[in-house]
C-alpha cells in the first residue's frame, strides 16, 4: 500500500474521529450571557454581554462551535460607552455579531440610557469603530441587524418586536417601522433574529424572563414583515418541564442559529448550572446544541428540544484552542492597541475591571513578572470604578490562588483578592498594614452588613492570599509561605448567587487595592494569580 493511500486513509479516521467525538456544554463556562454567534468562511466568532464590566464585549474566535478562544474585546476605549455608574442591572446588555461583505458588525444597547448602537471591524481581533447610535429608537434592547436583498434592517424589541430599514454607513432609519408582533404571549419577549431560508423569513426569540422558565420559539413568513405564524412543535429549547426537572442546566433560552460550511445548523444559547436548590453563582453561561433543519420545515433542537452538559452527537470537525493558562505571570502581553485602549494596558484577556477604570492604576511595566496596583478611594462595596482587576468563576469548585508583595502597602491601604458578585455581595481576604505591621483578615459582603470574622498577623512582606470554593461554601484563607493556610471564614455560595441578590452577572474572582486617603502613594506588586 502506497503512502499517499495510507495518508488518505489515516487523514480520513482523523476526519470520522473528530466527527464523533461529542463535547460538554457550557462551552463557554462562567459568566458568558447572552451569546450572539457568526460565520465568516470557515471561521466562527461570538459575542456575549459583558454589563458593567470593561472592556465590553468579548470576541471568541472558533473552527467548530466547540474549542473558543478570545481574541479581542468590542469596546475598549471609553469614547466607546461611557459605564459610569453602572452595576449588574445595567451596562452592556445583549449584543449581536453579523458578518456582511467583508465587515463585522456589532450591536447592542447600553443602559440605563437605552440608547442602541452598533460598531464595527474588518478586524474582530483588533480594535472596533466608533459608535454609530441609533437615534430613532431609543427604548427597550435586544437589537440585532439583518440584510435582505441589499437593504439593512435594524431589528428590536420595545414592547413588541419591531423592524425597519436603515442606511448600515450612517444608522439613519430609511423605511417606515414595522410591528412583528410579542411572540407567543410569555413574559419578556426578547433576543429576537432572523434567518431567511428556503423562501420563509424565521424569526427566533426567547421568551419567559431569563430566569427558570426561560424558552426559545420560533415563527415564520413569506414577508418580512409578516404575519407570522408559531411552529407547532414551540418551543424548540426548555428545560422547563418534567423531563428536565432534575438537570443541573437550566435557564434556557436568548439563542442565535449558525450554519456551518458542512451545511449544518446549530443553535447557541445561554442556560446557567444550578447547585443546591437551583440557584447558581457563576452567572448565565454559553451552551451549544445541534439543529436538524430539514428543507422547508422547522429546526429541531437536539431531537427533542433540550440539552445536555455530555452531547453525545456528531461534531464538526474539531480543533482545539490554547486553554487559559492555569498560573497566569503577568508578563507584559504586548498588543497593537491606541493609548486609550484597554487592551494597551497589556493584562490578559479576559480580565476586566468594572466600569470605565482608571488606566493609571495598572501597570505590567513597572516591575517585570508583575502587576502593579495603585489604591482608588472607591472601594469594592461602591458602584463605581475600584483598582480592581478580575475573571470569570468558571467552575462551582476551584481554588484561586494570589501571590502579593505586600512591601509597599501603606498605612490606611487595603489590598487583597474578593469573590465578587456586585457592590454589596462579595467574600474578601483582604491585607492591611496598621501602626507599622501587617495583618490579614475575611471581610463578608451581605448587603447593607459588612462583617471581618477572623484577623491574623502577617510574618513577612509576601503574603499568599486564596479563595476556594467546594460548592457549598467559599473559604477565606491567608499563608505567609505557601504552604499552611488559614482558613479566616468560611460562607454559604447562596448569598452570591443571581437568586438572591438579582443581577445579571456572575461570580468574578479579582485582585485590588484601595485607601481612605487622597494622598496616599503606596502600592501592591502582584507576583501571580492561580485558578485551579
């Protein structure tokens, strides 16, 4: 047997192989809501909503809709959307990617102004336009864009689903406003698109709020503009019903189809994992089902319109992405980026500070290997801008892991790593320096009571400071070597969950620093940070 008959073969098992592998949702674990998903040739990208964090907007690059990687971030200058004030009711709320001849397009809409606007790029891994506002429909969310036959529309939500043309050069309105109607008649209509196959125009939305009784239906249309008729077999995703009374996964619902270069359809959607007595902490997380969409019917979800964490299905072919790094060094990452741009500051992606933060707080480049962080007069419990730096919870158990250099850290600073959750939610091992020594202590976050259960005395500048969680409770914890660690406190995951305090967002795991004083000039070294 020849060689080029053996590479054939052994290239064609590597094929069926990857075919049949299956894969575990979410397939973007942590909070990662509201997904928006395009194809651009054989490459896939997708959006998710990023509320009051900075940079907005996350870019994922793909090859099969399993393996994501981020590659950039949509909004990532200030003159882009101004997050003053904002908190997890409010920010960045569900955006949409399109790609149409050649350029990306992202919309979306910032409250609580309600204004829509959309950016856009020839590049999703680089930096992305100017705003371009719509002006004529300010209300409401949920925008997506939508080209037929040459003409843009711009498509909403503002009581009922709304569509109208617009010039894409200027987001000018070009057509009158059509009304498409409110869905199946569940709470909260949202997250509607729409797709043109096989002479019908589908539109596909979520309805039932985004909380348990989250579902996606489908209508469709001869017209654009309607009428629209349900599909029978609605809704073609929940898991609100018996069968899927028990699984971890629920929330199902803001999807967006695909098709791949194979012809297949798929579906993404957001759906969140629950512990305990279904509340969950890490927020509405990314998850990916298979679409069987047969010419001239409707799309079936999966076969029978659920999902689950093993998909036991025929994949694209896949290709994996580089993992986050377990330790991350903090080595200067070094990016084409303007001065005014997040990404110039050089941290990792998928670190993100809340609002819109004060560039000179950070830096890689005063000490190699380290983050530097300079201490705000805004502290965790405001809504506001802290020195705060952080990432996605990603698994209900981990251990997260900081090593400070805590030399610098002045009289009347504080410094250390928080599980937060939002402004008045959020579990704290927190170092400080009083009459000369350093001590390090829990501080719990409920609400209007801020509580510091345990303190003890530090031996030395260096300072490991851990929260780990088994999914019942996080735990507080300090070290001066690395290796015998103090457990401070000990609290329940519920009081972070989105059930209890509300939000959109999840839990984010963050380093920062903070004083009393204007005038203080100390600062932290952040030698690394661990998530395991």
């Amino acid at each position: 047997m020849n060689k080029k008959l053996l590479l054939s073969i052994a290239l064609g098992m590597q094929l069926t192989i990857g075919y049949a592998q299956g894969f575990k949702n979410p397939v973007l674990s942590g909070f990662h809501a509201d997904p928006s998903v395009c194809r651009a040739g054989d490459d896939f990208y997708l959006v998710n909503s990023t509320f009051q964090y900075f940079p907005g907007v996350p870019v994922f690059h793909s090859k099969d809709l399993v393996n994501w990687e981020q590659v950039g971030n949509c909004l990532t200058r200030p003159s882009q959307v101004d997050l003053k004030g904002t908190d997890g009711n409010s920010g960045i709320y569900a955006p949409t990617i399109r790609y149409h001849e050649g350029r990306f397009y992202m919309v979306t809409t910032v409250f609580p102004s309600r204004r829509h606007f959309y950016v856009w790029t020839d590049n999703p891994a680089g930096e992305w336009s100017e705003p371009i506002v719509i002006d004529f429909a300010i209300g409401s969310c949920d925008p997506t864009l939508f080209w037929d036959e040459g003409k843009c529309y711009f498509l909403w939500k503002e009581g009922d689903i709304k569509i109208c043309e617009i010039d894409v050069n200027t987001g000018k309105q070009l057509g009158e406003i059509h009304h498409l109607g409110t869905g199946l008649g569940g709470r909260y209509p949202e997250g509607p698109h729409i797709y043109k196959k096989d002479g019908y125009y589908y539109l596909l939305l979520a309805e039932g709020g985004t909380e348990h009784g989250h579902h996606v239906n489908i209508l469709r249309s001869k017209s654009l503009f309607g009428p629209y008729e349900p599909n029978p077999a609605n809704p073609i995703l929940s898991h609100f019903n018996m069968k899927m009374q028990n699984s971890n996964i629920q929330g199902l619902g803001h999807a967006d189809l695909v098709q791949a270069p194979d012809g297949s359809w798929w579906m993404i959607c957001l759906g969140y994992r629950t512990s305990g007595y279904l509340q969950h902490v890490m927020g509405r997380e990314t998850m990916l089902a298979p679409v069987k969409w047969e010419k001239g019917g409707w799309p079936v979800v999966n076969g029978d319109c659920t999902l689950q964490t093993d998909m036991k299905c025929q994949t694209l072919p896949l290709v994996p992405m580089a993992p986050d790094p377990v330790k991350e060094e903090f080595d200067d990452v070094k990016r084409q980026a303007p001065a005014d741009s997040y990404h110039s500051l050089g941290l990792p992606m998928g670190w993100m500070s809340l609002c819109n933060p004060d560039y000179t707080k950070y830096s890689l480049k005063e000490r190699q290997g380290f983050l530097r962080l300079y201490p705000s007069m805004t502290d965790l419990s405001e809504t506001a801008s802290p020195t705060f730096v952080a990432r996605r919870q990603t698994e209900l158990n981990f251990t997260a892991t900081a090593l400070f250099d805590l030399s610098h850290l002045t009289e009347g600073m504080q410094a250390g790593i928080a599980a937060y959750a939002a402004p008045l939610n959020h579990y704290d091992v927190v170092a400080e320096r009083r009459d000369g020594k350093l001590f390090v202590k829990s501080v719990v976050r409920l609400g209007q009571t801020s509580h510091s259960e345990c303190e003890i005395p530090l031996g030395s500048d260096q300072a490991y400071l851990r929260i780990t969680s088994d999914k019942d409770f996080y735990y507080m914890q300090a070290s001066s070597d690395g290796t015998h660690y103090t457990t401070l406190a000990k609290m329940e995951y519920r009081f972070l969950s989105t059930e209890t305090i509300g939000g959109f967002t999840g839990v984010m795991l963050g380093l920062f620093t903070q004083c009393c004083q204007e005038t203080n000039e100390g600062y932290v070294d952040v030698d690394w940070f661990e998530y395991q």
